[in-house]
C-alpha cells in the first residue's frame, strides 16, 4: 500500500508567556467570583474565557488553505546569505488571514506577513544561509499565528520539495592561497570566429557564435559543424584538482578538503571574468576550456558536487600545456 505524504501538516496550539499569565488571571478570577458570589466577577470571569476560546479557534482558523510555494535563486553560495522568494496564497473564502509568521524552520527567523486578502496571495524574499556544498533539499516551511491576541500561537508545516544546489563559498579576492602565473597563459588559444589558424572541426554546441560554423563540412555531414580557431594573444587557465585522496579521515582533513574546492572555484570564478578561458580537470571529470557565464556554472555545478576519489598513480594534465597551470591537491598547492 502506498503511503501519501501530506503537503500540509497540522501543529498542535502552544501557549504563549502572555497566554500564559492571562490563563492564570483567569483562574485567579474564576475563584474570586466563586468565593464572594459576585455577578459582575462572574462576568469577567465569563467574558475571560470565551476570549480564551475565541483565541484558539481564530488562531487555529488562520493557518488554514494556505499555500506556500518557494523559488530558489539560480547562483547559491556556501556562507554567503541569499534570498529566497516565495509565494503564499489563501484558498479561504469568508476571511482575510491576519498577522502570519514565516520561516523555513520552525526555530528560524520569521517573517512577518500582517495581511493576506481572501483568494489573495503576497509575495515576498526570506534571507538564507547555508553552511555547505552541495545538494540541499528544502523540504518545509513553518506557517504560523499569533492572531488573534496573541494567547496561543498554531502553525503549520506545508511541504516544499524544492532543491537548492549551493556552490562552493568564494573567498574575497587576493586571499587564495593558489595564484596561477600569467606569463604562461599567453598564447594561442581556442575561441570562436577569431584568429587565422584552424585548430580543429568540432559539433556545434548550443552557446557556440553562429559565425564559426562550417556551412560547406555541415552540409556534407548533414550536422551542424564548428570550427575552432586560434589566437595570438589568448588567456587560458587549466585548473588541476587531484580529488584522488580516497576516504578523507578526521575533520582536518575535510576542512582542507572544503577549501581547496574554494580555492578552486574562486580562481575560477575571478579568472573567467577576467576573460580568461578556464579548464578544470580533475581525477573523475573534465571541463573543457570555455570562456563566459555557462562556463562559469558548469564549473561551479562540478565542484559544488565534488567528492574524494580512490587515489591514482599517473599525474592530472591540462589539456594546453602552454595554459596557466593551477595544481590543487590536499597534500599541497603548486601554481605554475
């Protein structure tokens, strides 16, 4: 049998401090009125407890058809702040929802939403902030009130399902312990439509300039076919990032592991907008070399998603051996 996960599940009602305090004068005043046997006593004490129980169905009513939909950013970085928009709609069709808290967990910092029209929906960012690399699921919001007047405070958990891959954290520029030298990264270098010399015939990928294709080859092999050429005064880093460190032992280890990724995804970061034509190889992938935005989150995906490998024997090789040269291994860092 299959089990349906609810997008929406109900909390219990938690009393507040101030619900707290005015519960006990309401008890205190109920013995008052029962020992002296005064009406106008029995009727506060009346009129105390029906704002008790208006209190807890106003605040249990106020939660209720919402909708809560999320929309992670493009470009997320480990510990670095980002916003989260999102979306929260009422499906309620008698009244307005007053005074609701929103936070991704339910001891996180809530935002406060004062009004949400019936059938009406608000918009709004939440600021996040996540410590690591890698695939996070963000798997629930925390919807909850205070409203009416504050005596109870209901929530609810409404299921997000949403994925947010975080890149690795970039540190401030000049800070890197790795710099590649410059003077080797001169020379020629594969760029679209650009040059004289042929460097080599290739299928035409999507984000390629139109104006490299090869009408005449593409017509006699029925693809799309690009050609690469060279240039004289190209920019080209190759990123070497041994990951062949097998099982990372201790937290040191891991810790040097996390900012070697850092250092890595900062150089590239910093030199791609530079308008260097950056590469990164490491022992289970290779990127080849590319210049502008796509290149960039490729890099970034590959080492957001990093892991150590079984360690090999035969060093990693760029694919230029005229590029600048960024070596990258836990043992050791060496620009060349």
């Amino acid at each position: 049998m299959r089990t349906l996960r609810r997008r929406v599940v109900p909390e219990g009602i938690r009393i507040t401090k101030v619900g707290l305090w005015y519960v006990l004068l309401t008890v205190f005043t109920g013995i008052a009125a029962t020992n002296t046997g005064n009406n106008a006593l029995y009727m506060v004490f009346s009129m105390m407890l029906a704002s008790l129980v208006v209190s807890g169905i106003a605040s249990r009513h106020n939660v209720r058809a919402l909708e809560l939909e999320v929309e992670p950013p493009r470009e997320v970085y480990a510990k670095s702040p980002f916003h989260l928009r999102f979306r929260l709609r009422s499906r309620g069709v008698m009244l307005p929802r007053w005074f609701l808290l929103l936070s991704l967990e339910k001891r996180g910092q809530p935002m406060l939403v004062p009004y949400l029209p019936r059938r009406g929906s608000t918009r709004g960012e939440l600021e996040v902030l996540v410590p690591r690399r890698g695939r996070h699921q963000l798997e629930w919001g925390h919807v909850s009130s205070l409203f009416p007047f504050g005596f109870f405070r209901k929530g609810a958990r409404h299921r997000l399902e949403a994925e947010v891959l975080v890149f690795p954290e970039i540190f401030p520029s000049g800070t890197r312990r790795a710099e590649p030298t410059a003077p080797t990264g001169r020379g020629p270098a594969r760029r679209s439509a650009w040059g004289h010399d042929l460097h080599t015939l290739r299928e035409f990928r999507q984000g390629d300039d139109p104006r490299g294709i090869h009408w005449k080859q593409s017509a006699r092999t029925g693809e799309l076919v690009y050609i690469e050429r060279e240039v004289e005064t190209g920019h080209r880093l190759s990123i070497l990032f041994d990951n062949g460190v097998g099982p990372l032992v201790g937290e040191t280890a891991a810790e040097r592991f996390e900012s070697l990724v850092s250092e890595a995804a900062t150089a590239a970061v910093e030199h791609l907008g530079r308008g260097f034509h950056v590469e990164l190889v490491t022992r289970d992938r290779r990127l080849g070399f590319a210049t502008g935005q796509r290149q960039k989150l490729a890099i970034l995906e590959a080492l957001a998603l990093l892991e150590p490998v079984a360690p090999a024997a035969e060093p990693l090789q760029p694919s230029d051996s005229r590029a600048a040269l960024l070596r990258l291994a836990l043992e050791h860092e060496v620009a060349a």
